[in-house]
C-alpha cells in the first residue's frame, strides 16, 4: 500500500509524462488528484499551439481550392 505521499509522487510523475491537454483529464481521476493539480496551467486546455512554417506548409496546400478566392 503507498502512503500518501508516494501517492502524490507517483501522480507527479505520472502527470509529467502527460500532454499538457491530457492534464485536465487526469485531475477526473479522483478528488486528490483535483486537489493536487488545481493550479489554472493543470486546469486550462489549449485550443490550438504553434508550428513550425515548415510543418504548417506540409499541412496546408498553398494554393486555395477553386471558388475559395477571385
């Protein structure tokens, strides 16, 4: 059985491996884990991060579909 102190390490860990979006899912887990991760950066999802110029034109083809622009 952890104490639970080891608790809180373990989560720690745990959550330190995680996607900063999966954070808030984790804190789901039960009320220490609430209690534990109740700073706003454990509790805000990011809608969106920013890419490289290089990834974003891999993404996006540069020239926009017919009809989009005159």
């Amino acid at each position: 059985m952890l104490t639970t102190q080891q608790q809180q390490q373990l989560a720690d860990k745990v959550v330190g491996l995680l996607d900063a979006n999966e954070v808030p899912s984790f804190r789901l887990v039960n009320k220490a884990a609430a209690a534990q991760f109740c700073a706003p950066h454990h509790t805000t999802f990011g809608l969106s991060r920013p890419v490289s110029p290089h990834a974003f034109a891999v993404h996006w083809p540069r020239r926009a579909p017919r009809g989009v622009c005159r």
